[in-house]
C-alpha cells in the first residue's frame, strides 16, 4: 500500500475500535495519540451521535472532522459543529412504521435532532430495550413519552426496534416492501444480547459509505487513500466505496467476506495494533 502517512484511516467504535465494555481505555487514547503524532491520519464513523461518543474519545487528538450516526452527520470532534448533514426520515414514513410496529407489540426508539440529541420511547417490554435504555439514560438522551409528538424544530434522524428475530422479521419486511428507496435498514442480531435483534433505519441518503465520500471530498482526499475498519452490517457501505477495508476477528461472517483483510479483534486492540505495525 501507498505510505501510511498519505492515508486516511477510519475507524468503526462498537465491536472496533472500543474494548468489551464500550471504552477506549486511557492506555488506548495515549497509543493513538502517539501514532497522531507520528503522522497518523485517523478519524471515526460509528453509529453513535455526538453526545455519546464524545465522552468516550474527547482525549483523542483527532484533527480530521468524525463521521456520526450511521453517516446523518459529518461534524467537527472538538466543537460537536456539524459540517455537513445527509438527509432525515419524513414524519409520515415514522408514523406509519409506529402503526406496524404496534400491530406487533414492538416498541419503537426514535432518534431526533434539535438543539440536541433525543431519543423518544414510550415504554420498555424486553431485556434487550431495556439494555439499551440504560445505555442511553446514562448519556441524558431518553425522553420518555406517553404517545410520540415531535416538534417542528426536530428532525427525525432514525428509529430503532429490539426484539425477537421471530417478532421483527414481520415489521422489517413490511418497511423494505413499503420503503425500500426511503429507508436504510440493518436488521442483524444484538452484538450485546444475541437472543434479540436490532431493526435499526436511517434515511436512505445516510449510511457511513456515502458521508465518507463527502468527507473525503470535503478534506480533499482521494477515496483510494482510505482504510477502514469495522464489524457490523453498517459498516459495509464504507468497505464497498474505501481504498482498502479491514474487518475484525470478532466481526460478522458478511463483513469479513467482503474485507480486503482481517485482523485481532476488538478485545485485543486489533485497530491500534494494526496501526501501530506502520509507524514502527
């Protein structure tokens, strides 16, 4: 490959780039930094927004803008600034999907952007949405309503359902036949609790591939120059744009298919070990 400093790496966090617990030990961030320092051009696309993941990486020196919530955002680390957006799901479209989800006792999160991040849920009827709420009451983000009504003033960035396989395959495939050129749907297994799975979606316009080749324009970058690491579904769309894709040890068996290389996984710092084996 070219000169490791002409690249630009791009780094998943859950499953990846974080440990088993979703952190980025201190020891991690001091590695990461060194390798900045050296000449590493390294940035972040995860599924997290800005409230969640900044906790975890604001002692990273990251100098190129972080690619957030499934690629809705493209923001500066240190300001939470946003740069550039891709697009939000239609009231009409999130109504709808309520209306099928309650045909089938799911209940929905959705994702809202304002003056701040929100995720609306009305109730919790599993072990796996409760996990998840408890990740997201510790980050201030959960908003707990009676019915859903969403201000003019937000935008509707996504939604997500966790149940049962059994319970979910239904709702997903009457949202692909409905809006399969509206919606961008992963639908795979809780990497925390397997016996349940996650219906997430986004607008169609929002995925980590597309938002990549807008940063990458943005920072004006040869997409050929990139690298990109990850472990989930979502990140299949940076694999299929990047100049050069790395799936985890730990990730799913679609993933590694289509990566150019797999490396150790996130539980022994597969990313920094890798990164580390270029700026020796």
């Amino acid at each position: 490959m070219t000169n490791a400093k002409k690249l630009l790496y791009i780094s998943d966090l859950d499953g990846t780039l974080l440990d088993e617990e979703g952190r980025l030990p201190a020891d991690s961030i001091k590695r990461l930094n060194k390798l900045i320092d050296k000449g590493l051009n390294f940035t972040i696309a995860t599924a997290r927004n800005y409230d969640s993941a900044y906790p975890l990486l604001k002692g990273l020196n990251l100098k190129h803008p972080v690619i957030l919530f499934n690629g809705v955002y493209l923001t500066e680390f240190h300001t939470g600034t946003n740069l550039l957006f891709s697009d939000f799901i239609s009231v009409d479209i999130i109504n709808k999907m309520i209306s099928i989800a309650d045909g089938h006792n799911i209940e929905p999160f959705i994702y809202t952007y304002g003056d701040k991040h929100l995720v609306y849920f009305r109730r919790i009827n599993n072990l796996g949405a409760q996990a998840y709420l408890d990740i997201i009451s510790s980050e201030q983000r959960a908003h707990k309503v009676d019915s859903f009504s969403f201000p003019i003033s937000e935008h509707i960035s996504g939604f997500l359902l966790i149940d049962t396989q059994e319970a979910l395959e239904p709702v997903n495939a009457k949202l692909k036949s409905l809006y399969e050129n509206e919606l961008n749907i992963y639908f795979a297994p809780d990497v925390s609790n397997p016996e349940f799975c996650w219906l997430q979606s986004f607008h169609q316009e929002a995925n980590k591939g597309k938002m990549l080749t807008h940063m990458v324009e943005h920072l004006s970058i040869p997409i050929s120059n990139t690298v990109v690491f990850g472990d989930y579904l979502n990140d299949l769309d940076m694999f299929r744009v990047a100049g050069y894709s790395i799936a985890m040890q730990n990730a799913l068996p679609e993933v590694k298919s289509l990566a150019d290389r797999v490396i150790s996984s996130n539980i022994d710092q597969g990313v920094i070990l890798y990164l580390e084996s270029l700026f020796e």
